[in-house]
C-alpha cells in the first residue's frame, strides 16, 4: 500500500467532511436564505447528474430533463398533502416518484431511438412542455393537479416524530429546517455520486460512452444500443424524481411555474459548463450556476450604491447580464468545461479546438 496517498485521501476526505459540515452554519451567519440556497446547490447537483447520464455518457441531447423533476414533485405533492387528504411517508413517496419518472423517461425515450442531435432536442423539448401543460389543466373534470394554483400545506420530510420543518433542538445545536435538509441532502448526494461513479466505470458506462463516440460502431460490436439508450433516459430520469420530492417536500408548495424550459436549459448549462461526462466538473457546474446568480443579486445593489450613491440599473437585469457574460466568456476560453474530463481534454486537443 501506498503510505503517502492513503495519507492524502484521509486528510481529503477529512478536510471535505468537515467543510461540509461547517458549511450550512457559515451559511446561517448571513441568514437563512443563504442556507436555503445550498439546499437548492444540492437539488441541482442532482438533476445535472441525472442529466450527465443521458448527455454526458450517451450523447443524447435532452432538453426535457425537467419534466422527470414535475414528475418526482408531484407525486410527493398528491401523496403527501391535504389535496387528496393522503399523508404517505417518505421511504413509500420518494421510491415511487423515482419509479414514476423513471417510467416517464422510458416513455420519452421509446419514440425517440432513431432520432439524433437537434432532432432529438426539439422531440425532448416538446415532452418537457407537454407535461408543464398538462399539470397547469388537470384540474377539469376532475381536479388532479389543481391546474395554475398548484398544491399546497405539503408534509415536510419526516421520520416518525421527527420533522425537517421548523427548528429542533440537537445536541445543544439548535438546527433550523433548511439546516436539516442541508444534511439529508449532503447524505443523498454522497448516495447519488456513488452511484454515478460506478455507473460511469462499470459496462453500462463504457458502452453509453461508446453509443456517444459513435452509435454505428457500437451497434456494430454487439452493444444493444436500443436497451441502453432507453436506460439511460431511465436512469437520468430516476434522479430527477428523488430530487422533485424532495423539492416539493422542502417547499410545502409546487405549481407547474417552477417546471418550464429555462429551468432545463439552465440544468443542460450546469453539464455543458462543468464538463460533461465528468462527474466532479458537473458538480462544480452545479453548484456555480446555483450559487453565483445569487451572490449576484444579493450584492449587484449594494455596489452600485457604494460606487455611484444609487441605482443605475435594476440589479435582477444586471444579474442576468452579468451572469450570460460570464457563461460566453467560459464556452469561449474553455470549449470543454471549467473541468472536463481527461478524455475530453484529450479529443479537443486533437480536433484542434
């Protein structure tokens, strides 16, 4: 065994667990909100993951990712709410979301198989709309969704007694809700990454890999290119609804509003932006891409003020200027991601790109 890289990976791991312990009371130093915003980090990192799979590994351009998303949280919204008058707990709802989006991943991929590139994207896009419109008018006959109103006074996550709303008193530490999801969700991801890491190394991975280089090739070698790209959708998609209930959980409220297509552009720029393919780049992208527009809007004012004594231009605008610079700047010096993969690295390097 190798001393010194044991060594390392202790101290790394170490280092890593401690940050992001800290993390959520460093957050909590500037409010609440700041909080809530690393919850929102987390639920990102889910999606971006679960849409690296279908991009990232397979080479399928989704950009109706987000409805797997209105999927997970719609179906914690009607099982866990006073809507139907159901109050299922977690261990039955999450597993069922997962497996409704997963089947709704296989429904969008079935029709899809022979389409490629932007052919796929618009087919995906449309999906993605059809289901936001289909929950903004399922509420006639037969009231399902509540249409454009959407669903409220939705259970928190809960074991037993235990709630993830309000604030509890823990070994001294008084923890606030968006404190206590902030540590479910670290446990999930760290569940999430596992997964990602032995998918992306196991026969599956590789063959998804293969079917992105070139599914002619792969087809040609015995790779069952149709089952594979079907899972990968399911797959992909099986995150995106364990994220939706946690975010309806963590909301206590979802309407189709929080499902349109900017949410899932946004999401494909978090895979695009960190690197695809690449597991910590997708993370990083993630995180960025929640955390900076924030950082923006919270301090875009406060520096007007203190360099010119007033507003010149709304900070929301400015925000958004700033923010779709940054991401041009980034594509433009760095085509493959703020940390691609060795092997991305490698194929632009060849291209000459």
């Amino acid at each position: 065994m190798n001393f010194g890289r044991f060594f390392r990976s202790t101290v790394g791991i170490g280092l890593t667990a401690a940050i992001l312990l800290a993390l959520p009371f460093v957050a909590a130093t500037g409010g609440q909100a700041w909080v809530r915003i690393l919850d929102f980090a987390i639920l990102y990192v889910f999606l971006a993951l679960g849409l690296n799979i279908v991009v990232g590994l397979a080479g399928l351009l989704d950009l109706g990712y987000i409805a797997f998303y209105a999927v997970g949280a719609y179906t914690w919204a009607l099982l866990a709410s006073p809507h139907f008058g159901l109050h299922w707990p977690i261990w039955a709802i999450l597993p069922l979301g997962a497996g409704l989006a997963c089947f709704a991943g296989v429904l969008l991929g079935s029709p899809t198989l022979k389409l490629r590139g932007d052919y796929l994207a618009i087919v995906t896009l449309g999906f993605g709309e059809i289901v936001r419109i289909f929950l903004n008018n399922l509420n006639a006959p037969i009231n399902v969704t509540n249409g454009p109103q959407g669903i409220t006074l939705i259970d928190p996550v809960s074991f037993g007694a235990f709630k993830f709303s309000g604030t509890t008193q823990i070994f001294g530490f008084a923890l606030s809700g968006p404190q206590k999801y902030y540590f479910l969700l670290v446990a999930l991801a760290i569940l999430v990454i596992i997964i990602n890491i032995r998918l992306q190394n196991s026969r599956i991975g590789r063959a998804w890999q293969a079917i992105r280089e070139d599914e002619i090739a792969a087809k040609a070698i015995g790779i069952n290119t149709r089952n594979l790209k079907l899972l990968a959708f399911a797959m992909g998609a099986s995150f995106g609804g364990v994220a939706g209930g946690i975010f309806s959980a963590m909301q206590g409220f979802v309407s189709p509003e929080s499902f349109s297509l900017l949410e899932s552009i946004m999401i494909l720029a978090m895979v695009v932006l960190g690197g695809m393919g690449h597991i910590p780049g997708v993370i990083l992208g993630a995180v960025l891409l929640t955390v900076l527009p924030e950082v923006l809007r919270y301090g875009v004012g406060p520096l007007q003020m203190a360099m010119f004594g007033k507003m010149l231009v709304d900070p929301e605008s400015l925000r958004m200027l700033v923010f779709g610079l940054a991401l041009v700047l980034v594509m433009r010096f760095k085509p493959a991601g703020l940390w691609p993969s060795p092997e991305r690295q490698r194929e632009l390097k060849e291209t000459g790109k």
